[in-house]
C-alpha cells in the first residue's frame, strides 16, 4: 500500500497514557501500559472479554508493534519524570478507539 493510499484509509491517533491505563481498540482488544522504566513501556495486550490471557509488547521510542491487522502502535515520546508515555496508532478509519474510561462509560 502506497502513502497516499495509506493516508485516505488510516488514522493517527496520539494518546498519552499513565500506568495501568487501557485503549480499547475495535470494541475487542485491550492495550494497558504495565510498566514504564528507562525508556521501556511495557504493554499487555488482551482481548477484553478474557484479560486474563494477556500478551506483553515491550517498545523503546520510535519502535512500533502491529498489535492486529493494519493496527500499530508506536511508542512516540517516553517521559521518564512520571509513569507516562505517549503512543501514536495507526488505525483503519473503520476502527474505532477509545480511552478505556470512555469505553466503559459508554457500556453502562
């Protein structure tokens, strides 16, 4: 796929997230950030029907995971003074994400 093609089909989302924060990628996969130390996040990636059985993705800045099919997420800028760190997903238009917050506001 071409960048112009990329760029009419797919979104960048920027989000910051803080230890044990989640985003709800396609109303189906969970990412939380577990762990934050010396520029490392590690993240568990789960279904969230079944959070229990949980993958774990370690990125540095700039490294990138595919976490599902034409879904990647990159880890953009790590802020070591504070549990914190930003991600960028590329996403299809067609898939939404959310804040897990957000997510189970809207479910109850």
């Amino acid at each position: 796929m071409d960048r112009d093609t990329f760029d009419q089909t797919h979104r960048l989302l920027i989000l910051s997230r803080t230890l044990g924060q989640s985003l709800v990628i396609d109303g189906d996969l969970l990412l939380t950030l577990r762990r934050f130390e010396d520029g490392v996040a590690t993240v568990s990636v789960a279904n969230l029907r079944d959070e229990n059985n949980a993958a774990s993705i370690r990125l540095r800045q700039g490294e990138f995971a595919e976490v599902m099919p034409e879904v990647r997420i990159t880890l953009l800028e790590p802020v070591d003074d504070r549990p914190r760190a930003r991600f960028g997903l590329d996403v299809p238009l067609e898939i939404p994400v959310h804040r897990k917050e957000i997510f189970d506001a809207h479910e109850r």
